[in-house]
C-alpha cells in the first residue's frame, strides 16, 4: 500500500475541475448524469498537496488527504463513495477499520475492480465533515454495473462490514465518476 498526501477539491463547476487539474497536475472525477440532481457534489479532483490554494465560489468542499492506494492500476470509471464514520467511533477508529479490514474484505468481492484508492480525510479546509473518500476503479461502466460484486454474497458482506466504520445514513449517495487524468 502507497500513502501520499494530497489535496482534494469538490464542486458542482466542471470548469473549476479541469482548470486546477490543468494547473497543478493530478485526476478530476466527474460525475455527468444530469438526471442525478441529489448528489452531494459532481466533480472531484486530487490534486499535489499545495498550500494557499485559493478559494473559490464554487467549491464545496476542500481536504487534505492521505491517498491511500490498496490496488494500482488505471480505470475509465469510478464509484466514488464520500464516507462519514459512525457517531461512536472517532475518525482514527473508523479509518483504521476502513484500511484494515475493509480494503482486504474490498478487493474479494469486487474482483473486476481494477484499481482501489481511499483517500483518507486528514484536514476539512471547508465544506462537509466527510472523513473519506473511496475510488473504486472499473475498465468500463458495465463492469461497474454488471460486475461491481464477485459473488452472490457480496452486497450483504461489504454492507455489513461498511456498518462497521460508516453511518450509512448520513453518507451521501455515491457517483459515478469519468476519469480524467
């Protein structure tokens, strides 16, 4: 597993997205179904740790980050799942459960999955109190669709084991996101 710090940007401004990406390097994620109008955000984009970025209007949330890769590779699209832990656990409990024994638990039932990345929420610069972010990477949207799960008993184990470390309820809903590197 490779940790790297890094600094993430959230917003509804696409524009926003691609300018940063093009400015300081990294990977904007965006989510582009329009009929999705209760997402918590559209775009997110990784970018190097840099200090004294300014601030814009239409960003909805800026964090320092570790990235955490648990599986390398490259993918076309990504579920990209914003996480807020459990009331009763602090952000050091949820997160050590989260890379502990979720990433291991992850990569059985999501086989097609071609490339893992938690980006664990180190610093909330402004915007929501997420404590992560997941990027599950998939080669096309129908693996994402058809083969999100290996087997039959997947969605029971993975939702029992995210009950663990998330409220479930509070976290918003997840994106699928285009990759854009």
């Amino acid at each position: 597993m490779m940790d790297k710090a890094e600094y993430v940007v959230t917003s509804d401004d696409a524009d926003r997205c691609i300018s940063l990406q093009q400015q300081y390097g990294g990977i904007c994620y965006r989510d582009e179904r329009a009929e999705k109008t209760d997402l918590p955000f559209t775009t997110l984009v990784r970018l190097p740790d840099v200090r004294n970025l300014p601030a814009d209007p239409t960003d909805i949330g800026s964090y320092r980050v570790t990235a955490r890769t648990i599986k390398p590779g490259s993918s076309t699209v990504v579920a990209l799942f914003p996480m807020i832990r459990r009331a009763d656990l602090t952000h050091a409990a949820a997160d050590a459960h989260w890379r502990d024994q979720h990433a291991p638990l992850a990569l059985v039932h999501h086989g097609a999955m071609s490339q893992y990345v938690q980006l664990a929420i180190d610093e909330v610069i402004c915007g929501p109190e997420y404590d992560g972010f997941a990027l599950c990477g998939f080669a096309s949207l129908t693996d994402l669709k058809t083969r999100f799960y290996s087997y039959a008993e997947g969605p029971r184990l993975i939702l029992d084991d995210v009950r663990q470390f998330a409220d479930t309820r509070r976290s918003p809903r997840r994106l699928v996101a285009a990759v854009r590197s």
